[in-house]
C-alpha cells in the first residue's frame, strides 16, 4: 500500500491518558501510514463504495465496509472499531489512504457525489435496521420493508424475513441494494439472545418434570454451586469471582456439562497454569464422566491433539463465535453469511446445525496451560474450533499489554468462563483486562474506561478512582462474586477432630532440654525485664519446641522419625473408604 507523504500527524505521549477523540482518532491514522496492510477490493464493480478485505502485518485479516466518505460512514470487523465510539480505525483509515492513492478522481468524486448505493445497515440506538439512500426514492419493493423514518416497519421482528427477502431483490435485479456486512452479526446475536431464554426456559421444564437431574456432575453441588452453574451457562460469556476454596471449578466443569446436554457445546478448552491441569483432570474424573485430554508435547504433537476434536466434528457446524482481541479475523475474509445460510430449526427460528453426540472417545474437554497458547491460539481456532474457552486463575491476563493477555483474547468461542478469585489486585484497570475478553463493549476500549473510572493528575496520570458504582453496574450482569462469609450457611458443619500423637523417646529428650531452657528464661522474666538477647533466644526455644512435635528431622537431618505421618496416613485411608 502507498505511503501518504500528508502533513505529519501529531499524538499526544502514550503516558498521558488526557486523549481526546481526536487524538484517538489521529492515533489511527498515524498507525495506518506507519503499518503495512494488503487491500483487496471484495466487490470489483463498486471501485470505492465497496468491501474490502485488508490483511495487517501480523497476517490477520478484517473486512472494511464504506460507505459514505464525505460524511464518514463506514464499517469493520475488528473489535476497536466496534467499541471505540469513533467510526473509524486504523484498517479504514489504511484502506481511505489506499483508495485516495490509486483512484485519485473517483475518489474525490465519491467525496463530492456521495454513494448511489442502497445501504441496509444497523441502527444500534434503535435496535433495529435502517435503510439509507442518498439519490432518489426508494424502489417500491424496497421501501415496503420500512418506515417514513427509514427504519425497519416491523421492529419488534426478527429482521430475518426483510433481509432474506431484500437478498432475494439484489439477485433479481437490484444490485445496488448492500446489506452491511454488520447485519449478520446483529441477526445472530438476537438468535442467541433469544435461543438464551428459551434453553433456560427448557432446562428448567425438563428439571422440575424429572426428565433431567436436577445436577450435572456424579457428586450434587451446594446451592451456591448450582447457581454458579446456571449463572456461566446461561449468561454465556461470564466472570465467576467466588473467594478461594468454594470451588469455582466445579462449577464451571457443571456449566460445561449442562450445555453439553442441551446439545450447545461439543468441546471446550481449558486454559489453565501449567501446575493446574492435573487438578482438573482429577476434577473431571471426579465429578463427570465427559472424556477429555491434556495436551503436551511439541508443536507438531499439539496440533494433532487439537486437530483430533477438529476433524471428528466436520460434519457440524460450530456454534456462530464471538471474535475476541485485535486478532477476531482468521487468515482471510469471508462474505457476510446470510440467514438463508442458517440451518432452520424445528421451532422455525435459524441456527447453525448441531450435534446431538459427543462421539465415542472423542474428547469433550481440552486441557492446556497459558505458555502453549502464545503460539497456539490461532492453531485452536483454526483446528480446535472449542465451544467454550475456560480461562482458570485469569488474573493471568489482567495486564492488557502482555503477550499472553493479546493471545489468549484472540480465541473465538460462543462461550466463555473467566475463573479467578482476584478479579482486581491492585488497579481497576485489571477488571477491565478481563471483561475486554468477555465482552469488550461492556468497559469499552480502555481510553474511554480511564476517562469514566480515573481521576487524572496535570500530566495525564491516574491519581483517584471514580463513577465506581456505575462500573459496578455495568460488570453485574457478568460477575458473580461469594464470599464465604455469605454461603456458611449452604456448607456442611465443620468438625473438629483432634488426633493426639505420642513423641518417641527422642523427641521427648530433646523437647524437654528445650523446655528447661524456657522455664529458666520465664523464670528470670518473674525477677526482671528480659533483655532483648533474652527475648530473641526465649522466641528461638519456644519455636524449636513446636518444631519437634513435627519431627526432630527439622533440626537433626539424622533423625528421620515422624509418628504424625503414620497417623495422617491413616485418616487419609479413612477419608478413601468414606469417598
């Protein structure tokens, strides 16, 4: 792509969040002169007015829709574009730089003229569709479909109906009606939204009338777990924040399970810390009986795991993914799918085509850890294709900036579970790394979040939170938090067993010579001050004292007797028959 030799752009210092949207928006433009992009024009008879399909340095690829240049009216894919508030990114930006560069007069003219194209796009305001045409009324066949006001006539429908219907149209002869390349996705997400309420509505049914188990794990949840359940099910991409020990993954294992029944998922992948993925297999073994794998090995080896899930679903159509990170795009555009593409269900409504079967040996859980997935991520989308991504201890991707963090954001799932008891340790902006992953629209990108939530100093720097409340209210729909304290009452009593253990000889003979030594130092404490030396040798004895009752092997290496490790190994085999 051509350089622009422009007036240099000015931006203010990374360091100083004080941007406004022009300096975001100059920011783009800047990193589109600066970066190389490949632009390709998906539609060749509309010169500007069209789609294109720009690929960026890092070999990822985005779709660019425009359609107004004059008044600036245009469309990608990518996530900035999608939540930055700015209609505009550093892809368009790339692809008005390339079009200026190779059709200097058409373009101007596209400027001065507008489009003469028939844009169906999204009114997200109104939640509806809105047609826009800048030369003349709208055919009759068109404009049927909407209101005086331009939007959709029926707003309280799907959508569906119209644009199959204005597809239909532009095969027969109108092929200057363009329904954006953003209609698909708003389609589809109403689908889910709807398909939402309905499974919740069906699970509940199937429980109360006994034809499903109230729980979907071999052991019954607590009702706390339960809840937790049904919260990262059905609220399908969500943050469980439960305090340490009350069994987030058991949780999310029972999640993953019940969308398994309900005929929603066929695999999900397990990103956890390499010292984690034992306990999960033991917690799968424990509590389903869904088979699963731990990946290892080199690349070559890890591929082949992701690819045996892959390839034995080649006859399903994956669940429609929600594009996470700058890396949403694969390695190549696609056309916009259309809900004639959709696979009709028997309710009448449209979805991909599912599975009913997990298939015999086939693994339903994927176990990785966060290293394999700065090299993998892309691999698991392309092979993989995971239903739900399950992110354990995800205070691992709480700085935005860390190569793990961007990775780890370009996995595409419909459904995603971020499990982590410390959802901020030290700034708010950790929150707003986690929820990026969820659903970047929700804190929107981070320059809008630092001027909603911080309190900047003369040079840009946050010195103050604020508005927490509304960020509270903004992250509820997603985050389900217990503490102990509020679920004591679900949990079974505690009981106190205490176990007493007899020294052997030894101990006792070198617990007593410790002994005497604090007895005369007490003894000293009842005529006088102690002096500090006196004080630091009396904490000194007191501590080798507890230090025997385990073993004298802490102080004496030659000494390997422990009488606690026979009698823990006998709860332990109590603990074993009562499982």
């Amino acid at each position: 792509m051509a350089k622009s030799n422009a007036t240099e752009i000015k931006v203010p210092s990374p360091h100083d969040w004080r941007t406004t949207d022009t300096d975001e928006i100059n920011k783009r433009r800047l990193r589109a002169r600066e970066e190389s992009f490949s632009i390709t024009n998906l539609d060749a008879r509309h010169p500007v007015f069209s789609n294109f399909c720009v690929k960026s340095g890092s070999g990822l690829s985005y779709s660019v829709e425009i359609r107004d240049v004059r008044q600036r009216q245009f469309a990608c894919d990518c996530v900035d574009f999608r939540i930055n508030g700015l209609a505009t990114c550093k892809h368009i930006e790339a692809t008005l730089l390339h079009l200026e560069a190779r059709f200097r007069r058409l373009f101007a003219a596209a400027r001065e003229h507008g489009s003469s194209r028939i844009e169906v796009v999204v009114d997200s305001t109104a939640d509806t569709l809105h047609v826009l045409n800048g030369h003349g009324e709208l055919p009759r066949a068109v404009a049927k479909w909407f209101d005086g006001d331009g939007r959709l006539a029926n707003p309280h429908g799907s959508g569906e109906t119209a644009v199959t219907a204005l597809q239909q149209l532009r095969e027969a002869g109108f092929p200057q009606i363009r329904i954006s390349q953003e209609v698909a996705p708003w389609l589809e997400n109403r689908r889910q939204a709807e398909e939402r309420k309905q499974l919740r509505h069906k699970y509940e049914l199937k429980v109360q009338s006994g034809a499903w188990p109230a729980h979907e794990t071999k052991v019954p949840l607590f009702p706390y777990q339960r809840e937790g359940m049904l919260h990262l099910a059905f609220a399908e991409r969500a943050l469980l924040a439960d305090e340490m020990g009350l069994g987030k993954t058991i949780q999310a294992i029972a999640a993953c399970a019940l969308l398994h029944r309900l005929g929603q998922a066929r695999c999900a992948l397990v990103v956890t810390p390499a010292s984690l993925k034992t306990e999960w297999e033991e917690q799968i073994q424990r509590f389903t009986d869904l088979p699963y794998q731990l990946v290892f090995g080199g690349r070559s080896q890890r591929l082949r795991a992701y690819g045996l899930v892959g390839s034995a679903a080649k006859t399903l159509t994956p669940a429609l993914s929600h594009p996470m990170g700058e890396g949403e795009s694969s390695s190549g555009c696609r056309r916009n799918q259309s809900p004639s593409e959709l696979a009709p269900r028997e309710d009448g409504s449209l979805s991909p085509r599912r599975g009913e079967d997990q298939g015999e040996g086939i693994p339903f859980f994927t176990i990785v850890n966060y290293e394999q997935m700065l090299a993998d991520a892309l691999d698991v989308n392309a092979h993989l294709r995971p239903d739900i991504v399950v992110l354990d201890e995800a205070q691992r991707i709480k700085n935005w900036s860390t190569k793990t963090a961007q990775a780890v954001k370009r996995l595409h799932s419909r459904y995603a579970f971020v499990l982590t008891g410390t959802p901020i340790e030290n700034r708010i902006d950790e929150l707003h790394s986690l929820m990026d992953f969820l659903n970047p629209a929700v804190l929107g990108p981070l320059f809008r979040f630092n001027r909603d939530f911080y309190e900047l100093d003369d040079r840009g720097r946050p010195k103050a939170y604020r508005n927490l409340h509304q960020l509270h209210v903004r992250i509820k729909p997603f985050m389900l938090r217990r503490r102990k304290a509020d679920v004591e009452t679900e949990l079974p009593e505690r009981t106190d067993r205490n176990h007493f253990v007899p020294l052997t000889p030894l101990q006792q003979e070198n617990y007593a010579t410790h002994e005497h030594q604090v007895a005369k130092l007490m003894h000293a404490a009842t005529r006088r001050p102690l002096t500090k030396q006196e004080q630091d040798k009396l904490m000194r004895e007191l501590a080798m004292m507890r230090m025997i009752c385990d073993t004298n092997y802490i102080l004496d290496p030659e000494d390997r007797e422990c009488p606690k490790l026979g009698e823990l190994e006998k709860v332990l085999d109590e603990c074993r028959e009562n499982d």
